[in-house]
C-alpha cells in the first residue's frame, strides 16, 4: 500500500490495524501482519482472518490419525510424546565421577541390552546410520550386496546413492531374485576385490514372490568379512517378551535385532520411529569393537541426536524392560483388540448420530510388513469430508474410497475419541460437512 492510496477517502484499513482485528487467531503479531498484508494485497481486507487460519493450519501440530495406517510417514510415523521440563541434563557428563561422559552412554546401553547386543550408538535415523557404517567400515573399500536388496526405501534412501556417498564401493552379487551365500563367498575371496563388509538389507516395503532364493543370516555370518544387517524397521525381539500374548500373527517374518545378532550378523541398523515406537533414530547395535569404530568417524558427529531424543529413547527402553506395552502407543495401538475398537466406533455414532460402524484393515505401514493387514474397525461416513475433518480443532486424518469416508479407530488413541465425537456432530449438524 502506496502513501497516495492511504491518503484517499476510500483507503483500506492500515496493515497495523488489520493485524491487531485478527489478534484473537492467537499468532504472534509478525505472522498477523503477513496475513493482513496479503489480504490488502489481494484487494480484501476481509481474507485477513482466513489467512490467518490457513497459517495456523499448515503448522506442525498434534493431529488424529483415522487412516488405519499405523505408522504413517506423513504423519511423523509412530506416535510418540516427546517432552521434557526445561532445565539442565547430564547429556555429556557422568554423574558418578563427575568427570566428561557420553551422551551414547544412556539410551544406547539399554537398547543393546534389549537386543542383546554388546553396544550400541543413536544417530538421526536408520539413513545415516546405514551412512555411518558404510563410511566407517567401509570407506574406499568394497561392500557385497544383493542384487535384490538394491532397493529405494522411499525418500531418496536408495541403497546405491547412500553407498555412493558413503565412499564404499558398492559390489553387487547373484541376481534380482535369487542370491546364494556362494555369491557373496565369491567375492569375498577374490583377491581383485577389497570387500570390507557383506551387506544385507530387508526389502521393507516391498516383496519378490515367485522363484526366490535369498541366504539366511547364518549362513552370511562366516564369510570371513562382518555381516551389517539394515533390518529397517526396529522390531527389537521376535519374541516381543513385553506382550503378554508374545508375537501376534501379523509380525510372521519380520527380522528383528536380538535374533539377527544372535545368528551371527555384527551389526545391525534399525529405525527409531518404525516397529520400535518410538521418536525419529537410528540405532547401530552389536559388536563393540565395530560400534566403537562407528561412534569415533568424523560422520558420528554431524549424525547425533539431541538430548530430546536420546530421552525420549531412554525412557522407551525402560518401558520395554517393565514390560508395559500398553505405555508404548504403537504396541497399545497395534494390540487393541476390534471388539474394543467396535465398543469404541459405536460409542462415537451414538453421540454423534452420523455414521456407521465397518469392518477395516489397518496396516503397519511406515516401509514395514508391506502384505500384512491387521484387522480394524472403522466409522464409515457417506461422501467426502477429508477437508472438513482437517480443519477441526485437532485435525483429523482420514481417508476416502469409493465416496466414503472412513475412521479407522485402531490409529485413534482412546483419549481422542471426544474429540472425534466433537467432529462428527460438528459434519452432522451441517456446518461443516459439506466439503467446499
Ligand atoms: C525405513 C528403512 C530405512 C530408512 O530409515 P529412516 O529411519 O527413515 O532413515 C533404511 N533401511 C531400511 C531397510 C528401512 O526399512
């Protein structure tokens, strides 16, 4: 807005004052003083408000997850509280002599404890600990992989680029779907190739049926070279000592950290915030030599986690030693049984009086266990109300097949079936439930 054009009778309210007007959003003044400005801009005043909430909107914020997709990627995968009192922490300082310690000393030790491993190192996520270990064992030296687990995990992970930039030299053996320990034996013994490590990587999210062959653990474990297993997706114990029903059906195949260590890999790498439960991480658990040789490359530093994180970790690790799943939100969530969740779906279209109760399939999702289904109930809702669910107070995620919306309640916690309710007399009693 020119000087000239506040001068005129007719002129639009100041930036300042508009700002103020919209207060109420609870933004902070510089953000209202965007959304006025865009509002004068586009020629109406009158949009300031619905600046202001599309703002607040596109926060990063606590949402609902009805998808039925357990660990959902685009909503920060397994649902974790992460908070702590502000205040000082013992990150780097050992309490007992009071001398420099390791922030690698807390959570780390008890999650190598929980898959019997001998040690174990925290980085960002199972990305750079794939990184770190390729650089530190591996660097300027060959790695044997399969040709079938030359695979792109999703978000640029793809196995070759990450060895790539990790400086080993990807060596590729057997073929797309079959691969023998004599391949990687091959290679391994051939004195043209300088092979430092034998690399196995879990499909995760995707399967190769059909004429398939692909070695055991043991039988990569005696190479004469470590055997690094990228497990994915963090199940720390096949079996799941914590559940008092052990392993449900469901987790089958899955490759966990405490047997694959156990049959003779060195290491493993696995996600934090996949079937472990937990915040975004990446653990490198087994021998402690290689550990060692991990946390000490230049990389370890550029790929920590913050103390938030690390306590999130600890305090996950001893939920898993008390055995109390039902403080995991994953596990609690994975585990409900459909009778509850039904109880759960009815009470909701009761108070709502919109909707009607379905049989779903929920997954594990998040790259993990790609065939499997757990079975789910849901709240079925005739046409589309995604946009409406969005927006309410705490947004709401669903999905829509076939003109229906559907809640899948095994991804609700039990504490947000209110605000679900809300929701729904919200989409019953008109206001909302016509998606613009
Ligand atoms: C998910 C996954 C990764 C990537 O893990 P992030 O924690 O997302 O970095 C790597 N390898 C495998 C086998 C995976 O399943």
């Amino acid at each position: 807005m020119s000087e000239e054009q506040q001068s005129k009778s007719n002129r639009p309210p100041s930036v300042d004052a508009l700002a103020r007007s919209i207060a109420d959003t609870g933004l902070p003044h510089p953000l209202l003083v965007d959304a006025a400005r865009e509002a004068i801009a586009s020629g109406d005043p009158d949009l300031a408000r619905t600046n202001a909430a599309r703002m607040a909107q596109v926060m990063l914020q606590r949402v609902i997850n009805a998808t039925g997709t357990l660990l959902h990627t685009n909503l920060g995968r397994a649902p974790n509280g992460v908070s702590q009192e502000a205040g000082y922490r013992n990150l780097e300082l050992d309490l007992l002599t009071g001398e420099r310690g390791s922030r690698q000393s807390h959570a780390p030790g008890l999650i190598a404890q929980l898959c019997g491993a001998e040690s174990a190192i925290v980085v960002n996520n199972c990305a750079s600990a794939v990184m770190l270990i390729l650089a530190a064992l591996a660097g300027g030296k060959g790695v044997a992989v399969s040709r079938g687990e030359l695979v792109e995990i999703g978000g640029g992970f793809r196995v070759p680029d990450v060895m790539a930039q990790s400086g080993a030299e990807l060596v590729e053996v057997g073929t797309t779907n079959r691969t023998r320990a004599s391949d990687y034996a091959k290679v391994v013994d051939d004195p043209n190739t300088d092979i430092a490590l034998v690399m196995a990587i879990h499909q995760s999210n995707f399967k190769i049926v059909g004429f398939t062959e692909m070695p055991s653990t043991k039988a990569l474990a005696n190479l004469g070279v470590p055997l690094v297993s990228d497990i994915g997706s963090g199940l720390v114990d096949a079996a799941c000592p914590w559940l008092p029903s052990g392993p449900p059906s469901w987790l089958a195949d899955e490759p966990a950290a405490k047997q694959t260590l156990a049959d003779g890999a060195s290491l493993v790498a696995f996600s934090g915030d996949k079937l472990l439960g937990g915040p975004q991480a990446g653990i490198i658990a087994g021998d402690a030599e290689l550990v060692a040789r991990c946390a000490q490359h230049p990389l370890a530093r550029a790929l920590r986690p913050g103390g938030l994180v690390l306590g999130a970790l600890q305090d996950l690790a001893l939920t898993y030693m008390r055995r109390d799943w039902e403080a995991i939100p994953f596990w609690k969530m994975a585990m409900a049984p459909t009778s509850q969740l039904e109880q759960r779906a009815s009470a909701i279209i009761a108070a709502s009086n919109i909707g009607s109760v379905v049989e779903t399939t929920a997954v594990p999702g998040g790259g993990t266990l790609p065939l499997v289904e757990i079975p789910s109930i849901g709240i079925a809702l005739p046409g589309d109300h995604r946009v409406a669910l969005r927006s309410a107070p705490t947004a709401i995620v669903a999905r829509v097949a076939e003109d229906t919306t559907t809640l899948d309640l095994r991804t609700v916690d039990p504490s947000d079936d209110e605000a679900m309710t809300s929701a729904l007399q919200q989409l019953a009693s008109g206001g909302a439930a016509e998606a613009p």
